[in-house]
C-alpha cells in the first residue's frame, strides 16, 4: 500500500501532483477544497473545508484530509465529531479540522486505520505578555484525539501521520527547555504503541550546511522552508510518521526533498510504503 503524507499549504498546484503520483492514499494537512477538475477524480468524506477556531471561515478554510487516490483500495472514513458533540464510541476531536481518520483494506490484507494530523500553532495566554509561537500544546490534543482509536494494548494496526509543528531530538536555537517539550509529544506516542518511523537519514536529504541547532549526530531530514528559505536551504524537519507496533519495522518512509522533487508547497511529500 502507497501513503503520501504532505502539509500542501492550501494551494491548488498539489492537488494535480498528487493525481500524477502512483499512490493509493494522501493524508493531507491544511488542505483546501479541491479545485473542480481535481474533485471528481478522487474520494473523501463529506466533511466541509475548514479548521475550527475564530472566525474560522475567513482564516482557516483548510483541513486535514484523508483521500483515495486508487481503486486498489477501499476507504471506509471516520467521522470526526467536535469534543462537546461526540457520543460514546464515536471520534471526538478537539479541533475540527486537525486529525482526519479512515479505515483502509485491500485485497488480501488486513485493514489499516490511516490518520492524518495537523497541530496548529497557538499562543500564549495574553497574561504573560508572552511573544512565543508554540505548537506543543495542539500536538498533545491531537495525540488524545487519536488514543479513541485504539482498543487494545497491541496488535492494533495505526498509521498516523502529519505535521505537527515541531522538532524532533532538539530544541528551538538548541534550547533544552523546548527539546524537552517538543521529546513529550513522541514519548506519549511511544506509549499509546504507536513509535516514531521516519523519515530519518538516510531516507531524505539532510541540512546542509548544517544548522548550528541540530546536534551532530541527528538523523534528521528535510521537510519544511520557511518563507525566508527554499527547498536547497531547508533546515528543519516538522512532519512524521508513527505506525503500531505490530508493523512499525516494516514500514518504510522516505522523505521526497530533494530541491527538484520538493513540489509546490512549503513541505515535502512524504512516502510511505506499507507491506
């Protein structure tokens, strides 16, 4: 099974990359309403095009999205509920708009729950005067959201993935105060059985030069420029992918960022291969 996860920054051009790639299913993040000539080339749920929030309409028409992209598969999605919403056995999410799940099957294996995330970046309470940007805080309600779709201690079969706005075995500038946070968000992962796959060195180019953050022996890669950056001057990694347990080694994933492979978006695509 062919997954691509990719944060496509609510543009259109990636929309028509994702049809000329040979990929089953796409776990989209602040994913906007598929222009008209792409829509009815694929599937997804019913949900409307937005992330909850404040004046969500005019700010946050995007989503995280769960598409099917072939016919080798068959997609059964998971409606998503609001927290006050939601009843017993169903999907409540925090925020709307930032964790989209579906159960996929194919031919001859066993079905697959496929979760696609996205962790916003918030602020601070205006009461501590503070300027920080921080993403930690969304990260964890998407990892709450996502523990309702496990039922049992192993032997699940769970793959999640996205952006979730934060660094991995570092801290912001080498800050040690934000490594630590930052490391909370994989070790509660870890725990719900769902470990860290990649993409890692060697699968993905790494920074060069590198940057002055990243310790030595990281095996970080690329996904993400800022708008100051390009794809040749890259420095951070913010996407990843967590599987179950029970097939976390055989999961592959390989981060597509080399500067001719980049595509139209602020990330790279990430693929993923699921024996």
């Amino acid at each position: 099974m062919k997954i691509v996860s990719w944060n496509i920054a609510h543009r259109h051009e990636p929309w028509s990359w994702l049809l000329d790639m040979d990929t089953d299913i796409a776990l989209l993040q602040e994913a906007g309403e598929p222009p008209p000539e792409v829509a009815g080339r694929i599937e997804t749920d019913g949900a409307p095009w937005w992330t909850a929030g404040e004046d969500v309409y005019r700010a946050r028409r995007w989503r995280a999205a769960v598409i099917k992209l072939s016919e080798r598969v068959k997609v059964e999605w998971i409606e998503a509920k609001a927290l006050a919403a939601a009843g017993p056995g169903e999907l409540a999410v925090s925020r709307l708009g930032t964790l989209a799940a579906a159960t996929v099957t194919a031919p001859g294996r066993e079905p697959l729950v496929v979760v696609s995330m996205y962790a916003p970046w918030e602020s601070p309470h205006a009461a501590t005067g503070s300027g920080w940007i921080i993403s930690d805080a969304s990260a964890h309600r998407v990892v709450s959201d996502l523990s309702a779709l496990i039922g049992s201690e192993r032997n699940h079969r769970i793959l999640a993935a996205g952006d979730l706005n934060i660094l991995h075995g570092h801290g912001d500038y080498g800050s040690a105060y934000w490594a630590a946070r930052y490391e909370t968000v994989f070790t509660r992962m870890a725990a719900l059985g769902l470990p860290f796959v990649g993409p890692q060195a060697p699968h993905g180019r790494q920074a060069a030069p590198w940057p002055d953050e990243l310790p030595p022996d990281s095996c970080n890669v690329l996904t993400f420029h800022s708008s100051h950056q390009t794809p040749a001057t890259a420095t951070r990694q913010l996407d990843y992918v967590f599987a179950s347990e029970s097939m976390a080694g055989a999961v592959r994933v390989c981060a597509l960022n080399e500067v001719e492979q980049w595509g139209p978006s602020d990330h790279c695509r990430l693929a993923i291969d699921v024996p």
